[in-house]
C-alpha cells in the first residue's frame, strides 16, 4: 500500500474530505493494513441485478419540479438572486425534516440510552486549534490561470473527469486505471494531484485553460466575537467537538461508567469552495453525530449479536484497490475475519443500516465503503462511509469511525484538563514490571527536548507488557517510530530505554483515555437521498392541451408531513354542517392520537385532482366524507391508501384507530381491508 498510495511514503498530509464526515486532516504515518481479501456471499433476494440510478436520473426533472412547486425546499434568498449552497426548507419539506430527526432519535438516542446535548454554533479559536481544524481542516482547491474568478475543488474535478473517461472508454484496462485514480482522488497530496492533471491533461472545464497549482482552502467561516473584535471565533464545522469539550460532565452524570454515548443534533457551517447538485454540497447543513466512548482494549458489544446476520453490501479496501466490484457478507462475518475492525463499530454499521432502511433507503442502492488509507488520520482504526446511490452517483450520507483517542487526548493537553477514566482493580495487580529510573527520566526529557514530558509520562503511564516490547523492539531494531498521545510522532533509540528497573508493582486503579466510535449522519444529504428513492410517477394523464405525469412520494407513514388528510367529496358537502362535525370530531382524535393531520377543502377541484396533490407530498392515508355519511345514523367515511389507490369504508368514530394502527405498522393495509369488506375499490 505504501507503494500505491505515494502520499503515505512520502508522510506528506492528507487532504480533510469535505463530505459529511469532514474531519481535520493529520500528517499520515504510516499505511493502513487492509483486511484480507474475502469472498462475497450470495447477494438478498430482489438485489442479485443491481438497477444503477438510471432511474433517479430520468426521475429528476420530475422530482426537482415538485420540491420547487410544493416548497419542499428552495434557495435561501431566493428573491434577492439567492447564494450558493444555503438552502430554506419549506412547510412540508421542514415536516419530513423534523419527522426525519424525531425517528432518528428514537432509533438511537432512545434505543442506545444516548445523553443529548446541545453546544453553541459559534466556537472559540483555541479548541478548534487544539482539534486542528484551524491548521488543517482542508480542501485543495485549482484556478483557471486566465480567469481567476473560476476555481474547483480539485478531487472533485479528478472525480468528474475520470467518471468521463470511464464512459467513453472501451479498453478494460484503462477503465481499472481510471476507476482506481476516480476511488483515490480525496486522498492524493497537493504533489501528486499536480502530477496526476498533468499527466491527463486535465484543463479547466469552463475555458479549455491551464489550473493552477492546487492549494490549501481552509473550510471554516471565521467570525469575530464581541465588540472588540478581538476575539476570534468560528462557525463550527462540526457538532463532534462540542461533545468532546463537554465528554468530562458528561461522563460524571453517568456515574464514570464506559462504555457510554453522546449525541447531538444541529447545524453546522463549511465554506464548501464550488457547492451545487441541490442539497448534496452546502454550505450550511444538519448533522446528527453519536460519539461512543469505550475502553481502548474492550471494544466488543454486548447487542452485536443483534445485528450479526445482517447481510451489507460492503466495499472494502482490497475491492476498491483492484477497481473491482463491492461484496455482499454478513456482518458477523465481517468482524470475525477482520474487514471491519470491532464489535462496536460492525455495530453502529449495522444499525446505520436499519435506520436508512427504515426511513426508505432502497437496499439494491445503499453500500458501507471503507476509506481507503490516504482518507483515513494516522490515529483511525478503521472508518466506513454509508453511500447511497442517487442520481449522481455515490453519496457518502453517513461516517461510521473508530477515531481511537485523538480528540479527547488534544484537548486535554491544551487545557491541561484530565480527561481520563480511573478504574479500581479489586483485587490489585502485583506484577513485576520494567519501568524508568530517575536519571532515565531525565535522560528521556532532555532527549526529547520540548516533546520530552510528553515522552516521559507516556512511557510511564504504558501497560507494563506494552513497554517491556519497547524495550524488546527497539534493542532488536536499533529504532522504532512511535506516536504519544494519538498525534506526536518520535523515534525511540536503544539509548532511550537503557536506565530501566524492574520493580514490583502493586495496581489498585487503572487510568485511561476512552476511544471514540463516531456515527456521523448528514441529514440534507439522506433527505435529498430519501426523496429520490420514495419518488416514483404514475401513467400521463391527458388535461386539455397539456400532459400531466402524476409524481407521488412513497414516503413511510412516520416520515410523511401529515400521516393522514381529510377532504370533502364535493362542495355539496363542504357546506354542511354536519360535516364540519364530523371533521371537527376526527381532528379532537387524531391530536389525542398524535396523528399529523391536514384538510383540503378546495372542493372545486375534483376529488382525482385532490388526492393526486396530497400523493406528491407522500401522505399516505385520506379521509373522505361523502353525501351518504352525511345520511346514515352511524356515519362513515372513505379511507384510502396512497401507493395501492385502494379503499374501505369505515365508521368515522373507527376511523381514527385505524389511521394509528396503519401508522404505527400494527396492522397492515390488508388486515384493515379484510376488516372493512364491505366496500373495497380505487
């Protein structure tokens, strides 16, 4: 690996990605060691032919027309010109948001027993420093050498081009090329993206003209604070360091006990240099980030099994280095012969999985990609991308990371704040152990200069076997490159580890920096996803002069803007009174049922018409009162199903019930149909 990826080699940095996991890049150190190959299990049933998103594709005119025309979402500012990559949800576009965020809660904060937090979305210089989002949190940017006021982000252009050549080439060979640049182009140093446009002749795609250099281009939006202005803060990139700088209250609401989780939900801001494609690249957007914390050596699960059987379309290292295709194994599998690292963190891939899947993430298009090891920090254990395929490809939606203890580890050395977990041994260790004399403490930090108190406290602090290989290597080796503290790089000589004592210890307490497994959603991004997979058009219908293609959201009852809505058959019946009963008593249950409710009373409009509008914004149920339940002594009302165009007539006091249990999944539509029979029809 270190062969193919120059930059690993080189110890040259790695460009931070400016997707939805963006984190500040690190100096690389060394290659990561991909997992052994492994063969692909039979594909679940309905995903053995995999459809592409030629379908999302010709769906998006279509879908793009109804988010603008139903205000699902439009650009900020629009009436004013509007400004690239800030977007304003509408009515029932802000609905499915909230529904999106409320499922999302139940499905981790509750299940997992998560302690949410809410942080500030304006951040101070120092932590951001300290996390090394100030110095390094990047993306490598290019101009047109002729008309500086055109400049792209330089993997994303490597990525469009190769998506070009690839369809236009015929030689399998080059094809594997192209593919292995495309998958590597977010982890190229600024030398060898240099290289690579030279060697493709790649030009600006506007003019034809010569790129600059690439260059650095920090993401952050930087912003004054107080009066002064001398104070400098930050829009915060992410939601991750707010958890990390409040870990240690936390941790001591949970009685100090690991393993333990914080989430967050909220805003965050990236000066995305060329933002487009919709809600996909913005400059403001919403995340949800869960950071687990746990023991550095336990990071088995106790709910793996839970997960285990799932079968994922997964995309490791091995897969992507050869350009070759994604396999389908079980998660259980995957742990077991080392493609994903842990229990934990197989864990949080699996119930990413579930999630997606509930909120309507088609199967044959969502895999979990493992990054490659110029993407992944030197300090990562192993990272998966959940990628959801829609009309422009891939879209890395959700980053599943073993980040192991770098943050919590940057910010305890620049506050000096211990952030440590302490544990009592009942009964203590008594062991013999190898440890430091006073003059080779000295002999250490003298060595190591301004990094020697570093070196010094964490060779001191090192499980006893741990040091004792120290010594073992670095005598066998003659040198041995090391990292403190999760960021300082060092080579131990001989001669740093010559004044050693054995002594007999006795250990009462253990102390510790947890790792951290960091799920990481990008909300607009599953949304904008979501969409694309729940839009599907019926037959063209023929209005006048004009061809009306009918677009319905298939959106799950949970996620819909309004679970149910409930209409007049005609005007004749809209001016009745009893109806406005009927409807008044439907509502007073529905919000004692915490059904999401709306009425659409524009009875001059036909009733086709109606349900058609209320199919495209994805309400799954509809009510229709009529002239007979205006009639009969126990009054009834039509319910319909959005996908199916089926109908039973129920009692309107059943009515509200029904609804709950057609929204809660308790009985599915054909139960409720075999209940009702008396009326069955579209």
């Amino acid at each position: 690996l270190a062969q193919v990826f120059g930059v690993v080699a080189q110890g040259a940095a790695t460009p931070a990605r400016a997707g939805i996991i963006l984190r500040a890049a690190r100096p690389a150190m060394a290659a990561k060691k991909a997992a052994p190959k492994v063969a692909s299990i039979a594909a679940p049933k309905g995903c053995e032919v995999l459809p592409g998103n030629e379908a999302f594709v010709k769906n998006r005119a279509g879908l793009d027309d109804l988010c603008r025309r139903r205000f699902l979402y439009r650009q900020g500012s629009e009436i004013y010109g509007g400004v690239a990559g800030f977007y304003t949800y509408g009515p029932p576009g802000c609905a499915m948001k909230n529904n999106f965020l409320q499922q999302w809660r139940q499905h981790f904060v509750l299940e997992e027993q998560l302690m949410e937090i809410e942080d500030t979305c304006i951040m101070e210089h120092h932590p951001l420093k300290a996390s090394g989002h100030v110095d390094r949190f990047n993306d490598f940017m290019v101009k047109d050498v002729k008309d500086e006021s055109k400049f792209f982000r330089a993997d994303k252009l490597l990525e469009d081009v190769m998506e070009k050549k690839i369809e236009e080439e015929k030689d399998q060979g080059k094809i594997e090329e192209f593919t292995k640049v495309k998958n590597q182009a977010d982890g190229y140093s600024k030398e060898e993206l240099m290289q690579i446009f030279e060697k493709y002749q790649i030009k600006s795609p506007d003019s034809g003209n010569d790129l600059s250099e690439p260059y650095a281009f920090n993401l952050m939006f930087p912003t004054p604070i107080g009066p002064s202005g001398q104070l400098q803060g930050y829009l915060r990139p992410e939601t991750a360091q707010g958890i990390f700088l409040n870990y240690k209250f936390c941790l001591e609401q949970n009685g100090s006990r690991l393993p333990f989780g914080i989430s967050q939900i909220g805003k965050v801001f990236r000066n995305e240099i060329a933002p487009r494609a919709g809600l996909t690249r913005v400059r403001e957007f919403s995340q949800c980030e869960i950071e687990w914390f746990v023991k550095p050596t336990e990071k088995a699960h106790p709910k793996f099994q839970e997960v285990a059987d799932l079968v994922l379309r997964l995309f490791p290292i091995s897969q992507q280095l050869d350009a070759a295709e994604p396999i389908w194994l079980t998660l259980g599998d995957a742990v077991a012969k080392g493609v994903v690292d842990n229990e934990t963190l197989g864990y949080m891939i699996g119930r990413t999985y579930l999630f997606l899947r509930t909120i309507g993430i088609k199967e044959q298009h969502l895999r979990f990609r493992q990054h490659l090891p110029t993407e992944m920090a030197h300090y990562a254990c192993d990272c998966w991308d959940a990628e959801i395929e829609c009309c422009y490809g891939w879209l890395e939606c959700v980053g599943i990371a073993d980040r192991s203890c770098f943050d919590l580890n940057a910010h305890a050395a620049a506050t000096k704040v211990d952030l440590s977990v302490k544990e009592r041994i009942d009964p203590p260790l008594i062991y013999d152990a190898w440890q430091l004399t006073k003059k080779g403490q000295v002999s250490v930090m003298k060595a190591f200069k301004k990094q020697g108190k570093a070196v010094k406290e964490w060779m001191d602090n090192m499980d006893h076997k741990e040091f004792e290989k120290l010594i073992e290597d670095v005598r066998a080796k003659g040198s041995l490159e090391c990292v403190v503290d999760c960021e300082t790089k060092v080579t131990v000589l001989p001669e740093h580890v010559a004044d050693v004592e054995k002594v007999t210890v006795k250990k009462n307490t253990e102390s510790y920096i947890p790792s951290v497994v960091e799920p990481s959603f990008g909300v607009d991004r599953i949304l904008f996803a979501m969409w694309e997979h729940a839009y599907y058009s019926r037959p063209a219908e023929e209005e006048g002069k004009k061809t009306i293609v009918p677009g319905v959201l298939r959106l799950p009852p949970s996620i819909a803007p309004y679970q149910v809505i409930m209409l007049p058959m005609d005007q004749r019946v809209s001016r009745d009174s009893k109806f406005r009963e009927l409807v008044a008593q439907m509502k007073g249950a529905f919000t004692k049922l915490d059904i999401a409710y709306t009425f659409d009373d524009a009875a001059s409009a036909t009733l086709g018409k109606r349900y058609a509008r209320n199919d495209e914004l994805g309400i799954p149920f509809a009510v229709t009162v009529d002239l007979l339940s205006l009639e009969e002594e126990v009054p009834q009302a039509t319910v319909r199903e959005r996908d199916t165009m089926e109908q039973v007539r129920a009692p309107i006091a059943d009515v509200p019930g029904v609804i709950r249990e057609l929204v809660a999944s308790i009985t599915p539509w054909e139960q409720i149909k075999a209940r009702y029979p008396g009326k069955i029809g579209r």
